[in-house]
C-alpha cells in the first residue's frame, strides 16, 4: 500500500481483485479432514500479536505502523499525566526506526516476583501488563486496549530500550520480541527517563515508510489536549539547507483554547473570544473550548484520556444537550425569541460552532464500529451541568456576544427552513422507484449495493467513454457538468439546490434526516458501496477532485468513515517504443521506460500524455482505469479529523493569507500542468 497526503486526507492505494471462487464438495471434504486437533494452535506470550497484529493495531499498513508510535508515545504521556514528566521527544531515524525518549520516572526494572524476571522484560513481553492497570500509578491512562509497548515490540524487528532510574542506566535488545539478554545496568546518570527505539518488522508491515505529517498531526493534537507538556518531532532523512534536520516543537499554554484557535484560523470568527470550561463535576475533569465563525458547519471534537472519540459517545451527548439548554434559556428570557415565527431547534445552536470537548475517566467504556464511542453514562451529567454553568455566567457577562450568537442561531433556523423545501425536492421522487433518478445516470442492473459501483465522472465527454467502457452489470456513471458548488461557503438550502449536488443524492438513494440528528445523513438506502471519483488528470480534475472531497467530507462524512469513497487514478502516460507499449501513471514510471526501451534517449519513443479521459477510447479507459483485475484505487480515509477540517476550511474558504501559505510550502511537489 502507498499512503498519498490528499489535502488533509490520507488515501491508500490498494490493487482489487474482487473474485472468490467456491469450494468444490470434494475440497470441502479434503479440508474437513484435515481439520484435526493437531490444527489448534495454542499462541504464547506476543505469538498472537505477531500471528494476527492486525487485531491489535488496526492494520498492518501506514495506519498501523503509525500506531505503533502512539503506543509507545502514549506511555509517556501517561508519566505527564501522572505528574511526572514534561518533555517527550520522537526521531525517525535514517532507516526508519523510530525513537521515543521521555523525561519521566523510568519503566520498573527490580525483579518480579510472578513473573519470575525483570519488570522492565514484564512490560515489553507481557500482554496487558503495565502501570496504567494500578489505579495507584495512573489514575487514567490513554491508548485503546492496554496492549502497549508489547505490542510495539511483538512488531519489531528490533527493539532497543534504555532506562534512567535511580541513578542508573538499564539496557535490554530485542529482536521480533525476545529478548537478547536480560536486563542488564550500564553506567551511571543523573536524569530519569525511557528511551525506546524501534523497527518495525518488515515480515508484518507491508509499509515501512513513516510519514513527517501524520506524526507532527498527532503530536501537535497531543500537546493542545495536555497543557505545558514539550512535544518534540525530529525527521533524520530530511536534512535541511542550514544543515539542521527537519523538525518541530510542540507545546501549549493554553491547551484547548489554543486548539480551537488553530482550528478556526482560516474561518472569520462570529465572536472574538473562545469560551473556555475547566472544571471537575462528579469526580470527571472536564475541558471544553468553543467558539462561533461565520461558516454553516459543524465541527466538534471529542476526546476521552487522550483518545479521539470519532462516534461521539456520552460526552458530546452532554455537551450538546448543555450547550442547547442553556442557549435557549438564556434567548428565551432576554426575550430575543419573542418575534421569531420559526422553531428552534438543537441543530440550529450549534451552526458555525467548533469546539473541542477532552474529559478523563478513570475506567473508560468505549463501543461502536470501531471502539471509539463512550459509554460510560455517568459522563453526560458531568459534562452538561459543567457546560451549563460555565456557559450562563459567559452569556449573563458578555451580553453583546450572547446577542451575536443568538442572532447567529435564528439566521440558522430561518434558512432551515429554507433547506427543507430544497431537501424536499431532493428527495420528492423515490430513486428506488427508478423514475425519479437522474436522467444522465447510466445504471447498472446488480441491486445489491455491496457490488455496485457509482462513478462520478467529470464532463459528458469522459462520462460517454465510462459509459460505453464500463461493466453494465454493475457499474453505474453520472457525468457531472463542470465544477460543483464549493459547499465550504454555501448555506444549506444553496447546496442543495445545486442540480448537480441534488443529482448527487437522487442517483446514490441517500437522504437527510435520521431520529438522533435532522442533519445526518441516512444510508439505509445507499445504492452503492463503493463510490469513485474519476477525473481528468490535469489541473481542473484536481480542482473538481478538492471540490467533491469537501462535499463528501461536510455533507456525506459517513461514506468516508465506512470506507465507501475512491479516487481513480487514470493513466499519465502511454509510451511506446516499437510494438512494445506501456502504460506510466507517474513521472519516474515514463523515464524508466526510456531508460529500459531507449537506454536513456527518448529518441524513437512515442509518448501520449493523457491530460483528459476523454483522449482514451472505451476499451482503454476500461484496461487502465475501471476493471477491477487491472485498475488502482485510492480509497479516502480520514486520518485525523481535526487536520483534515483545517486543511478543508483553509483551502475551500474566504481567508486567502493561509491558502497562499500552504500553496507555497507545497509547490514544489504539486505536478502543474503548463
């Protein structure tokens, strides 16, 4: 898998083949047979981990070799929590194996009694052991499922950890989890801390490669969630030009405060100041920072002890029912209401709203998909009655803010009213009925929506291409007609009055509207499973690719948490050199062809750049782009929420100073055609 960085989106590549083929009876027979008591395996110690990583890491991807840098991250982190640590640093080192070095009390290492050797082999070797299962230790501790540094080292093919405790200096080497040697003192120090370097296994990962961006998003996020502690991220294979490597500095003062700021910085806000809560309710440390823009988004981020809640749980429960409570309360009684004719509703407070809500529980209890829900229902009354009071004393102190932002509310409500006539006309016909989809949608006849694939295609001239090279049988194409409405600063009855945008939503069967939230999307009716993004390999196709990833990502999020949204990737080149014809989807892919074909000379070569689909006639539009024995997809996934709405809001909005910023850091990379 290659991760590509996609405008704060991170996209695997991934190569499909889609066909399983039955067992015979006679296979049947023959494997049944062969299933004996000899075929239970009995997996010790960090085997299991090794056997199915997956199953405690996410993937054995760039996601998960990622994750590998959290868990050892979030050790330290607990140390800072606890008291006992300020300064932790990270190093991708030349051969990309990462270091991790904390300034804390020093991982255990005096002998243990149950285990029979050193705690410091305990924790490395032993699944679910660790200080954060002694409420005497930690009272809270981050990270998912407990597994740990264990777990990094079970994934390594080398493992180095360092101790400085008590004077003391501690060494032990691993390799793929078992230990060298035992634990074993090496000279003297006058400073505390663990130092932990790793490479991990290139027998699990299929990358190897870790990436700057995505180890600084969540660094950075770590430092705004924990105030004063110094986060630090070094890259070793980036020298720069004054001779220095590439890295960044960490660390807050202001914690969430600073974090809404950086999260609003492209936005105009509606009011100067971000609100800010920071208190204790029912034994639950609660910290909320919020504050009103002038977008028509949403944008609210909930951790629980470090954890990026991305389902919500009982947190945001409580914040929205306080946030909502206490608004209206305090309209109501000012009399700002009285001359409104429309109805209020919860979605309306929080229209323009970002904020990010961070509590501490000692005993987290997480569910959903994929275990980053909340459950524990005592949460929802500690984070409301703390949003409630925090925020009546702000309104009751600040009456020109409180004016602005209830005004802010009823424009909210009025042009909800205005959307749901709009949403009306979106979703009057049944797409089930067939009538009512669109007329330049070419259907496919499979209605089993995990076969069916929605191409979105840019222009009717590529969408007939698609058309006549496509598998009828489950491939559907909707040609789009230029670029579509840029959501980012539309209102929600303007974006659903663009016939493109409304084309969008008849042809996939989705609507608005489900009983927890008038505004979610509901999927119960989707058409299709994998939705994809075809365009023309040029300049406008990238503009139209940001214009539709900004539309799924605020409007359709949740086809993009469950995997749904693709991007195609279309052919550059075709060279050929005789009757010897290939074709290159990158830059260094056409000079390996000279190199191979014309030893380095172009003479004698022929090479078609395909700046649009519609150069390619059906059948290689299909070869290259659309058959699933041949094709390449980049499948969107959101890597981190919160970088991924910064990077949206400051590419796609009115604030141009940060668009320029990022255009110039990042120039030199883009392909721009002349």
């Amino acid at each position: 898998m290659l991760l590509v960085n996609f405008g704060g989106f991170f996209v695997y590549l991934l190569s499909f083949n889609d066909t399983i083929v039955p067992m015979s009876e006679e296979q049947k027979l023959e494997a049944t047979q062969s299933y004996s008591a000899d075929s239970i395996q009995v997996l010790e110690g960090l085997e299991a981990v090794r056997k199915r990583p997956s199953m405690y890491i996410g993937d054995t991807g760039l996601k998960g070799l990622h994750h590998l840098v959290y868990e050892v991250v979030d050790n330290s982190i607990d140390e800072a929590l606890a008291g006992y640590c300020n300064d932790i640093q990270v190093v991708i080192n030349e051969n990309n194996s990462i270091t991790v070095v904390d300034n804390g009390r020093g991982i255990p290492v005096d002998y243990h009694e149950k285990e029979k050797k050193s705690a410091l082999e305990v924790v490395l070797t032993v699944l679910h052991a660790g200080g954060k299962f002694d409420k005497g230790s930690y009272k809270v501790s981050g990270g998912l499922h407990g597994v740990g540094v264990s777990c990094v080292n079970a994934l390594s093919e080398d493992l180095h950890v360092e101790v400085r405790r008590e004077g003391k200096v501690y060494v032990q080497d691993y390799q793929r989890g078992k230990p060298l040697y035992s634990v074993k003192q090496e000279g003297q120090t006058q400073i505390s801390g663990t130092s932990v370097t790793f490479k991990p296994d290139a027998q699990i990962f299929s990358e190897l490669e870790y990436k700057y961006d995505i180890l600084a998003g969540r660094l950075r996020e770590l430092a705004y969630l924990n105030t004063g502690i110094r986060l630090s991220l070094k890259d070793q294979r980036h020298l720069l030009e004054d001779g220095t490597y590439k890295n960044d500095v960490f660390y807050s003062t202001e914690g969430l405060k600073e974090f809404v700021r950086f999260l609003d910085k492209s936005r105009e806000p509606l009011i100067e100041d971000v609100i800010h809560i920071s208190t204790e309710k029912s034994g639950t440390p609660v910290e909320v920072a919020l504050m009103y823009n002038q977008s028509y988004n949403e944008n609210i981020f909930s951790y629980v002890n470090n954890i990026n809640t991305i389902e919500g749980g009982t947190h945001l429960a409580g914040f929205r029912r306080g946030l909502t409570r206490t608004l209206k309360k305090y309209a109501e009684e000012s009399k700002l209401l009285d001359k409104i004719k429309v109805e209020i509703t919860g979605d309306d407070f929080r229209e323009g709203l970002t904020a990010v809500i961070s509590i501490k529980v000692a005993e987290p209890q997480f569910e959903g998909q994929t275990k980053t829900k909340l459950g524990n229902n005592e949460v929802i009354g500690s984070v409301d009655q703390a949003v409630s009071e925090a925020l009546g004393y702000y309104l009751e102190e600040h009456p020109k803010e409180a004016k602005i932002i209830v005004d802010k509310v009823i424009l909210a409500a009025t042009a909800r009213y205005a959307a749901r006539h709009a949403r009306e006309m979106v979703q009057r016909k049944s797409p089930l009925s067939g009538g009512g989809l669109p007329g330049k949608l070419a259907d496919c006849s499979e209605k089993d929506p995990s076969k069916c694939e929605f191409f979105l295609v840019e222009g009717d001239s590529a969408g007939g291409t698609a058309k006549q090279g496509r598998s009828r049988q489950f491939q559907a194409i909707l040609p789009l007609r230029g670029k579509i409405l840029n959501v980012e600063k539309a209102m929600t009855h303007k974006i659903l009055e663009n016939q493109e945008i409304r084309d969008m939503y008849t042809a996939l069967g989705v609507s608005i509207g489900t009983e927890e939230d008038s505004k979610a999307l509901n999927i119960s009716k989707l058409r299709y499973h994998k939705i994809i993004i075809m365009t023309d390999a040029d300049v406008d196709g990238s503009h139209i690719d940001t214009l539709l990833m900004t539309f799924f990502f605020r409007q359709m999020k949740v086809l993009i948490e469950k995997g749904y949204l693709y991007i195609a990737t279309p052919p550059l080149y075709l060279c050929k050199k005789g009757k010897v014809e290939e074709y290159c989807w990158t830059e260094n892919q056409r000079l390996q062809f000279i190199e191979k074909y014309g030893n380095g000379s172009e003479q004698g070569i022929h090479v078609q750049r395909y700046k649009g689909l519609g150069e390619m006639n059906a059948e290689q539009l299909w070869h290259t782009t659309m058959d699933p024995e041949h094709r390449t997809l980049r499948q969107v996934t959101i890597e981190n929420a919160a970088d991924a709405d910064h990077v949206f809001s400051m590419l796609m909005g009115d604030d141009v100073a940060p668009r320029r910023e990022f255009i110039e850091a990042n120039a030199t990379y883009a392909n721009i055609d002349a």
